[in-house]
C-alpha cells in the first residue's frame, strides 16, 4: 500500500475492496516457504483454493502446507527473520516493549526540552531567590496568624463555656430561690393545715370527752335520758341520745347481713325485742348454720331439740363443739336431713351409737370433726358406709380406734372423695395404719398431724406411697420427722408446709423444696434449729412464695437472708417472719426495702441488732401494713421516722427500753388508722400514750399496755370516751387501775370481747365478777406481779440482782383467780 499513496483514490479502493495486497502476500508466502517445482501450477491451485473459500477468510499462511507452517512469534508479523535466517529468536516481547518505551521517553524528552527552551523564556537568578524570600515571609505571617488564631480561639472558647457554667449556675440559684419560695410557703400551708387538723381534733376530743362525762354524770346521779322537746340539738348532741330508726325498714339482705354476725343467744334476745325484730329473726338464711358451742353453758337439750325440729329443713352447719349433750338431743340431729357440715368435736358424750343415727339419715354431710372424742373402730366403719361425698375429716386426739378401723375406710364405697384429713395427737396409729390411709384415701391433699411423737419417716413415705394429690402438710410437735420425710415428700406438689420444734431438719430438705415444689407458697419452718442461712439461698428461686416464717431459728444470718432476696422469690413475698432471728442487723433490713415491694407483714421480734437506722428502710416499704418490732433496740427518733409511714394498721413494741411518750405520740399523730398497738413491758411509759391514742387513733381494736404501771384511770377514762371500737384490752400489771376502769370501759367500748387484767390489786373481785358476764373472754387475779415484770406492787423498779425464781408460783396463783365470760355466763 506504500507504493500506492500517489495513486488515484478509485485505485486505490479497488485494491482494498478485492484484497489484492492481501492475495499476493498469501501467494507470495506460499511460494517463499513451500518453493514447489511448478510454481505457476500452485499459484494456479492457490487461486482456485482462494475462489472456494472466500477472500474474507483469507489469511497470510492459508497457502502454506500445515507441517511447514513457521511457529514465529506474532510480534515479528513478517517473515523477515526466516528470509534471512534470522531463527534464534533474540528479540522478546518483553524487550521490545522497553526498546519501544525508551525510545518514546526518550522521543518525548528530547522534544519536551526544545520546547521549554522555546516557550519560557531564561529568568534570573535573584529574581527567583526573590519571589521564593517572599514566599517564606509571606508562609511566616499566615503561621503566626494560626498560632495567634489558636490561642485566641481557646480563649474565647474557655470563655463561652465559663459564661455557660455561670448562666447555669444563676439559672440552678433562681431555681433553688424559688424552690425554697415554694417550699417555705408549702410549709407554712402544711403547718397551717395540720394545726388546723390539730385544732379540730383536739375540739372534737372536748366536745366528746364533754359528752361522755355528761352521760356518765347522768348515769352515776340515775337521772332519765329522755329528752324534752324544748331541749336543743347542742344539748342532744352533748348528751348523745340518737334518733330513732327502724330496723326492719332496711333490706332484706342487709338486715340478713347484720344479723349473721350475733350469736345464738343475741339473736333469741332480738326476737324478744317486738314483733317486727321477731320476724326479722325468723328469716330462714339466718339459721342455716347454728353454733350451739357459744351458748353451751346457759342452753339447755330441751330448746337444742326444739331449735333442730322447727329449722331441720333449713339447717346446713351445726357446731356442738364442747356441748355435753344427751343422746336424745344428739339423735336430734338426724332431723337435719340436708346437713352438710357438723362439728361435735370435744363432746364427751358422744358415742359409736349416736354417730350411728347420725350417719343413718344425714347422708350428704361435706364437713365431720370428731375430734377429741371416745368414737372407736365402730363409727370408722360407718363413715365409708354412709359418707359417701365426706370432704374434710378430723380425727384428732381420738385414741380408741386402732389401725383396723382405719382398714375400714376403704370399705364399700370408701371415702375416696375425702380432700383434707386430721390426725393429730392420734399417737396409736402405727405405719400399717398410715398405709391403710393411703389406700382408701388416695387423693388426700391437706395432711395435719400435730402432737404425734410416735410420727416417723416410715409413716410419711408409707402416706405417700398413693396419696400423690397432696399440696399442704402440717407437722407440729413431731420431733422425729428428719430430712427423708421431704425427700418422700417430693412426689407431691407441696404448695404449703409447716413444721414446729424440730431439731433434724437440716438445710438439706429446703433442696428438695427448691428442686421438686416450685410452686409452694407458704413455709412456715419455726424453731428448727438446724437451718441456716444455707436454707434462706435455695429457696431464693421460688418464684410463687408468699409467706415465709422462720421465727427462732436462731442461726440465720445477715448473708442468709441477702442471699434469699437477691431471688425472684422476694418480689412476690407478703409475709415475713424472722422473730428470734438475733444475727440480723441493719445491713440486710436495707436489702429488704429495695427488694421486697408487696410485702404487707414484717416480724422482727427480738431482732437486738436492729436500730433506727432499720425503721429509716423500714419506712420504705410502702405496703406494710403490719409491723413487729418488740424487743428491738429503737427508740423515739426510729417512731418519729416510723410516723412517716402513714399505712401502718399494726405495730407492736413489746419490751422496747428506750421509746417514752414522746415517740408513741409522735407516732400517733401520723398513723390516724392504726387498729393494733402493743407497748407491754414498757414500764417508762404513762398516761401520755393512751391521751394520743384517744386523740388521734380511733379505730383502735386492739390495746396491750400490760407491765405500764404508770397508767391510771383517767387514761383509760379517755380511752373509754373515743375508742369505741375497741374488742381486746390487756391491761395487766398496771396496778393504778381501780374498778372505775371496769365501768368506763362497760359504757364505752360495747364491742369489748377479751379483757386480761391479771396482777391488778385495786380492780375487786365483784367488780371483775359482773365484767366477766359482758366479754366473752376474761382473765383477772388481784395478787401482786411477778418478779419478772420488773417492779413491785408499787410500781418500784426492782434491783437486778434480786433473784426471780418465784416466778412460776406468782402465774399458778393467777391462773386460779381468773374468770372467763363461759364460766361466769348468765
């Protein structure tokens, strides 16, 4: 093509359009390598193969036999090298391409340098040191310039975040300002608003102390209570006469509902009160439960028969419980063919043969406690027979039936329905009677058994053997009962457990506990002496326990019971009794706070380790509502701090030395529902306590002031005057007290139902004699306290050397001079 760049275009484009340079090539490589003896006759041949395959197709060595092909390098793209003999191949790519680089570099180089010497013209030395001088100076400045940017830069900025700091301050100093404007002003409101409050009660207390004196003038000078129509309400009010109002005119249900909580003998004395309160008594709900027990000493067989015979049809529940009866009224019974619940416990007169007559013709009885009764195997082998549907049975401290009558159970149609079984006491029974249990009483699932020495591991594994069903056990008094009886226990799902002075219990069967019953919910694990605070750890994962009580298991600790509430366990906890627990301190008490938020009960009875610093984390636990901190070492500061509370409903403080007056009243003022309140042995306290109390707690149910031998009658006249609530009063050991005590106390508190007034000198016997006909529970003996109470018959602190071993004679002595409401009943 390089000879043909003068030629004309149309000839041009003719040799490229037909391949004629690629032809010849093709033709003339073939001749070079093959050198055939009649070339024309190859061209000839060549053409002809060239025709038939098509120019696009052609290639340089088409022409060329494939075994004389050259294996030449593609780089070379010419034959040059075999033309001349050039086959050693000492040009390599690899070469090349730097010969060719080289060669561009140096190409470029060469005329990079004409042309700079071309366009830019020469400069001058000094010129350039000149520009790059300044250059330097000016690189100089801008350094400076940034170093004293810098530097003014981390001023301004300290300075922003001082002006920031101080602005915060100011703002933190106007808030604090008006914070304490606020609070100075709350205060002052609060303190208004609670004088107020004083003020009202303190008024309301005079207006009512007026009244009660006014209406015990009345009564002392036997003047008539009516009052005239010119008389004004202030004078009705003084007086306290109440306006008229008809029962009867309520509703039926409600009247039902006021009339359930009298007993027999209030119910017969309201029938006699007209005709309208007679109705109002016959109402037939009102007499499907009759307790004969509460009137056992006045009723006689004749009206029980007659009572039985008129409501036979509506009668659900008896309850002869203590009665002496003859066997025509306890045949008598069979009247009440509906009967489902019957408790002839402590009935010495009942026999196999009333039972009989019983059994015969109420078949539906759910409810049988036979406790403490002379029943033999006789009446065992009636309760399968006719007892089909017995529920709840109690057999216990009945001794004369043996283990063949518990065989009997099993008999016809057995009492296989029976759910809750007592045997306590029934020291006789023997481990084949505990298996004969288990096979006619499978589905058992409360179990009691107190007072059974005789109670061994064998009995309990024998029970349990078939009785799989049972959630609650109670075992109080079995001294023998060790760990194996919980690992037998483990087949059932425990949800309540109790055991009482035990000293094999170990910290081995709370791991049964935690293992096999996760869904128990009540321990009640008191004056076991092996446990420790390894017990208090395993039951920590027990996510549904309610009701813990360890009372004197005197070996746990602070880290027992730290370990106990870092569990799941202490979030649903409501009951915690620890009393005798002497190791705990205050450390774990502030544990306690934090953890504990349902808690409703806390018992910390003769925790000495206990202080104020405690009642401060006791005080943050909101749900209480029940607190036991005798013989604890608080004081008036830890009351104070208790006050704070406000929900408290109980609050003992037995044999607590160092709390006076003050602490109870300041108490008082701030717990306005309390309803229980025990300071007995608290010889410090006077007078002072029982005034707060009559001021500010009115819904007071329960007082214990026994061993103050400071309280005097006007205290309790005030008492009388407010707390009308009242139901339990212990006053023993004040030896103040007169029988003016008694009368204030029979016009005031009218729900009285225990009085204890034991070691009270100045308190007659006539005057305790007709008192005990209007509670129904007394206790009086007039001999002076004992020697541990502290001080002597005149309220004298007694030395500490003095000996107190007379103790037991001073209690015997008081014992046969108290009275109870039974005996002295009219």
């Amino acid at each position: 093509m390089a000879s043909l760049r003068l030629a004309s275009p149309r000839l041009r484009n003719y040799f490229k359009e037909n391949y004629i340079p690629q032809v010849c090539e093709a033709l003339l490589c073939g001749l070079l390598v093959t050198c055939p003896e009649d070339p024309l006759r190859y061209l000839e041949e060549m053409i002809t193969a060239v025709m038939e395959n098509g120019l696009e197709s052609l290639l340089w060595d088409m022409c060329i036999d494939p075994s004389m092909k050259p294996k030449i390098r593609r780089l070379s793209e010419t034959y040059m090298e075999q033309l001349f003999g050039l086959d050693d191949q000492l040009v390599t790519p690899e070469l090349m391409i730097k010969a060719c680089t080289f060669y561009t570099g140096h190409l470029l180089k060469a005329h990079f340098y004409t042309w700079r010497e071309i366009a830019i013209p020469p400069t001058n030395e000094d010129d350039l040191l000149a520009e790059k001088m300044e250059k330097s100076i000016e690189y100089d400045n801008f350094r400076l310039k940034k170093c004293v940017f810098h530097h003014w830069h981390s001023y301004v900025k300290g300075r922003k975040e001082r002006l920031k700091d101080t602005l915060l301050r100011v703002q933190q100093m106007f808030h604090c300002y008006k914070m304490i404007i606020i609070l100075n002003k709350w205060r002052d409101k609060a303190r208004h608003k609670y004088k107020k409050r004083e003020d009202e009660l303190m008024l309301k207390h005079e207006l009512q102390l007026k009244k009660w004196r006014s209406k015990l003038k009345l009564r002392v000078n036997s003047k008539e209570e009516y009052i005239s129509p010119e008389r004004n309400m202030s004078e009705v009010f003084l007086v306290g006469e109440i306006p008229e109002f008809d029962v009867s005119q309520l509703p039926k249900r409600t009247v039902l509902q006021i009339f359930s909580y009298l007993s027999l003998r209030d119910v017969v004395i309201c029938g006699q009160v007209n005709r309208s309160w007679l109705l109002m008594t016959q109402m037939s709900s009102l007499w499907n439960g009759i307790d004969f027990s509460a009137v056992k000493n006045i009723i006689t067989d004749k009206h029980i028969v007659s009572t039985l015979q008129r409501w036979r049809l509506n009668v659900l529940c008896l309850n002869f419980r203590g009665c002496v009866l003859r066997l025509k009224t306890l045949r008598s019974v069979s009247l009440c063919r509906n009967l489902q619940e019957l408790n002839v416990s402590d009935c010495p007169t009942l026999t196999d043969e009333s039972m009989r007559y019983i059994s015969e013709s109420c078949p539906g009885v759910l409810y049988l406690n036979l406790s403490n009764t002379t029943i033999t195997n006789r009446t065992m082998r009636l309760l399968p027979r006719y007892f089909h549907n017995l529920q709840n049975l109690s057999l216990a401290y009945c001794r004369k039936f043996t283990d063949k009558g518990l065989q009997y159970l099993n008999l016809g149609n057995g009492c296989h329905k029976l759910i809750y079984l007592d045997l306590s006491g029934c020291t006789q029974i023997s481990v084949q009677g505990f298996r004969n249990i288990a096979n006619s009483c499978s589905g058992i699932r409360h179990l009691t058994i107190n007072d059974m020495p005789t109670l061994t591991d064998n009995c309990v594994k024998a029970l349990v053997e078939k009785c799989h069903r049972i959630t609650s056990v109670v075992f109080i008094g079995a001294p023998h009962i060790s760990d194996c009886t919980f690992k037998a226990l483990s087949t059932c799902d425990l949800r309540k457990i109790r055991f009482e002075g035990n000293k094999r219990i170990t910290d081995a069967c709370f791991k049964f506990i935690d293992k096999n019953s996760p869904n128990i919910s009540h321990i009640y694990m008191v004056d076991c002496k092996g446990i420790t605070d390894g017990s208090l750890k395993s039951l920590s994962p027990l996510k549904q326990l309610t009701v813990l009580n360890l009372a004197n298991c005197v070996r746990i600790g602070d880290m027992g019971l730290k370990q106990f509430l870092d569990g799941p366990a202490s979030t649903k906890i409501r009951e915690l009794n620890l009393s005798n627990c002497i190791h705990l301190g205050d450390a774990s008490i502030a544990k306690l706070s934090e953890r504990c938020s349902n808690l409703n009960y806390l018992s910390l009875r003769n925790c000495e380790h206990l202080t104020d610093l405690g009642v401060e984390f006791i005080v943050n636990i909101f749900s209480l509502v029940s607190v036991d901190l005798s013989g604890t070492d608080i004081s008036n500061e830890g009351l104070m701090t208790l006050s704070r509370h406000k929900k408290l409903k109980e609050l003992s403080l037995s044999e607590c030395d160092k709390i006076t007056d003050i602490g109870i009243q300041a108490f008082c003022k701030g717990s306005l529902i309390l309803e229980h309140l025990d300071v007995s042995y608290c010889p410090q306290l006077s007078d002072g306590i029982i005034i707060a109390l009559a001021i500010y707690c009115i819904n007071l149910t329960s007082l214990s002031i026994a061993g103050c031998p400071k309280i005097t009658d006007s205290a309790l006249e005030m008492l009388s005057a407010k707390c009308h609530y009242l139901h339990i009063l212990d006053v023993s050991g004040c030896i103040l007290l007169t029988d003016q005590m008694l009368v204030n106390l029979q016009m005031g508190c009218k729900q009285l139902r225990i009085l204890k007034m034991l070691y009270c000198r100045l308190i007659s016997k006539e005057a305790a004699k007709r008192m005990s006909s209007i509670v129904q529970q007394q206790e009086y003996s007039a001999t002076d306290p004992p020697l541990w109470f502290g001080y002597d018959c005149e309220g004298k602190p007694l030395p500490e050397q003095q000996d107190i071993t007379q103790l037991k004679d001073s209690e015997l002595m008081a014992k046969e001079s108290t009275y109870s409401s039974e005996e002295e009943a009219v």
